[in-house]
C-alpha cells in the first residue's frame, strides 16, 4: 500500500542508494528527471545532470551526517526536459531509512504563497518557543555554577544573572502576546557595542564550553535606537548559528561593530550605516538555502527549526534595519544593519 501511494504521489519521489544509485522512482520522478526509471538505475545518480548533482549534494548531506533534511525553496539547476529552461525551485524533504543506506527523497513544488495568518498562529508560536531555548540554557548554567561554588559573592553575581535572563524571558513573551508577530517594545538609545557584549555574556552562559569570542568594536560608533531585548535575541542567535556551524577544534567566531555607509546599508533608500557582523569560520551557507536562509523553517541544521535566522531578520525590520549574509577573508559573515538614532522608530 505504501508504495502504491509513492508510484500515484503528483510529486516527484526517489529511493536512493549510499552509492549514488536509484533503486526505484515513481512516474513523477521520471518525468521532472527526464530519464527512465531503468537509466537511472544503472547511472551513477549525480552524473545525470546539474540538478542531479545538485539533488546528489543535499543526499550525501543525508549519508554524511545521518540525519533526515529538509529544505525549503531548494535551489536546483535546470533538467535535462528541454522544457526546463530556468533554475528550478523545490522543497526537497529527504529521510534516512533503517540501516543508514538508503534514503528516500520528495520533491515538491516550492510553496510560494503562504498565509500569514497560519504563520501567525503556527510559525511564531514555535519560533517563540525557539526564541525562549537561549536564555533557558543560560539559566540552567547559571544554576549549575552557583551549584558548585562555595564563594558567596559568585553565587550573589550568578544569581544576579539568572534574574536578568528571568526578566529577559518575560519581556520577550509579553512581546508575542499578542496573537501574531512580534513587536517593538520599548525603544532606547543604546551603544550597539553594549548589545554585542550582553549577547557575548548570555551566549557564554548557555555554552560555558564553548568557543571564545573575538571581539572588535568600533569605539566611535553612534548610537542607535533599539528594543534592548529583541536586539540582544537577535545577536544570541546569530552566535548560536556561528556556534553550530565551526568546527570545535579549531573553530573562530569574531563579533564586530562597524559603521558602513555603503550600497549594502541602504534599506529603501534609507541609510542603515550601523552593523553587527558575526563571523565564522565554519563551511558557509549551503547553496541549496542561500535564498531562503532567513525564511522561517528553512535549515540543513540536524534537529534545527530554520527560526533563529528568521527572529533576527524580523527584528532587524522592526528597527527601519536589515540583515545580510556575505563572504570576508573565507569567513561566513552575517550583518545586522541599523540606521543612526532618530526620533522615531518605525515599528
């Protein structure tokens, strides 16, 4: 029966093989391909076409790391169908079956309409729950080293920590209380060099294990005018995105403040000159997500939701900002941008 309903699936499916062999595909498999089930059978899957070697990319993910993907608004090459003239764009969803050799792919059409009223009341539901994860764990090590120490005056300093992160959590769910989006709270003139070292300070808490930080600011930096907590949020995540993509041995994170008055910083002709960057030396943003990577629920993260990224491009929006991702000197880098303090905010 589960077959029958993979061969009469409208979507693409494949049964892949560790060694790049399809072992079965349905109808719909054959026609988006361009080939038949039997030369994909006694082909080596990845050499067919550069879509297949683009599909091929995300299931060796699959192999390599042992875990199931998913990927939303998937970038592929063209197919063989002469018909297929432009880059394609799917929602691939691949799961590893019992034995780690042989995975099964989807290719569904990319949703592009989504109702906003169902993000509201699904998406934002999660990536508040997401949202909450970071200063949880910074409780939790809080509390682990007030556990173990004997000094007074640490545990006094700890506990002042778990205080703030209590407060911290409250305001940002009495930001999402409202049925919906976020929104603005309230909004102060503050040093981004201030946000970055709270952010630093909450990061290290949750992962006391975890990679140091290099920290380079810009002292003259204006002021900007910021939601002190959402900001913060927005900079945790960016580090715990850093965090999950370096390699513990020898993984870099540098978290830098900058003004950059250049074609990058302008939101609707508006300048947003001041940025927080966060940069990694891990391997970078995966062709497959790069359009979509501040979409909710788009990662290649094992067990990830695809919110972080999202919180923090929404937040960036709600200060008139932006957020981008880029290259430098063979590090990943991600920019929050900012405009200098005004009078008003737009919210």
């Amino acid at each position: 029966m589960q077959s029958l309903a993979a061969e009469l699936a409208a979507y693409p499916v494949l049964v892949v093989e560790m060694d790049c062999r399809v072992s079965w595909a349905n109808a719909e498999a054959e026609a988006w391909l361009g080939v038949s089930l039997h030369t994909l059978q006694k082909s080596q899957f990845a050499d067919l076409s550069p879509m297949t070697a683009d599909v091929w990319h995300l299931i060796q993910t699959v192999f390599d790391e042992s875990r199931d993907l998913s990927v939303v608004g998937a970038q592929l090459a063209a197919s063989r169908d002469a018909g297929h003239t432009m880059p394609q764009i799917r929602d691939i969803h691949i799961r590893l079956m019992p034995g780690a050799r042989t995975a099964v792919l989807s290719a569904g059409p990319q949703q592009n309409t989504v109702d906003t009223g169902h993000i509201a009341a699904l998406g934002f539901g999660r990536m508040l729950a997401h949202e909450l994860k970071n200063p949880l764990a910074s409780l939790r090590g809080a509390a682990q080293l007030i556990e173990r120490e004997k000094d007074i005056g640490v545990t006094q300093e700890l506990a002042g920590h778990i205080i703030e992160d209590v407060d911290r959590m409250t305001r940002l769910a009495e930001h999402w209380s409202s049925v919906g989006d976020i929104k603005l709270g309230a909004v102060s003139k503050t040093s981004l060099n201030q946000i970055a070292m709270m952010a630093s300070r909450s990061f290290h808490r949750a992962d006391p294990g975890g990679p140091q930080i290099e920290f380079r600011f810009d002292p003259s930096l204006p002021e900007a005018a910021v939601d002190i907590d959402l900001m913060h949020q927005a900079v945790v995540n960016l580090l715990q995105n850093a965090r999950d993509a370096i390699c513990i041995e020898n993984g870099s994170i540098i978290l830098v403040t900058r003004y950059d008055s250049g074609p990058e910083s302008r939101v609707d002709e508006k300048l947003s000159p001041l940025v927080i960057s966060v940069m990694d030396n891990g391997r970078g943003v995966e062709d497959a997500i790069v359009s979509g990577v501040f979409t909710p629920f788009v990662t290649t993260k094992p067990a990830g939701e695809g919110l972080g990224l999202a919180f923090s491009a929404r937040v960036a929006s709600l200060h008139a900002g932006c957020i981008d991702h880029d290259r430098l000197d063979n590090m990943t880098r991600f920019n929050i941008r900012l405009p200098v303090f005004a009078d008003e905010v737009r919210s």
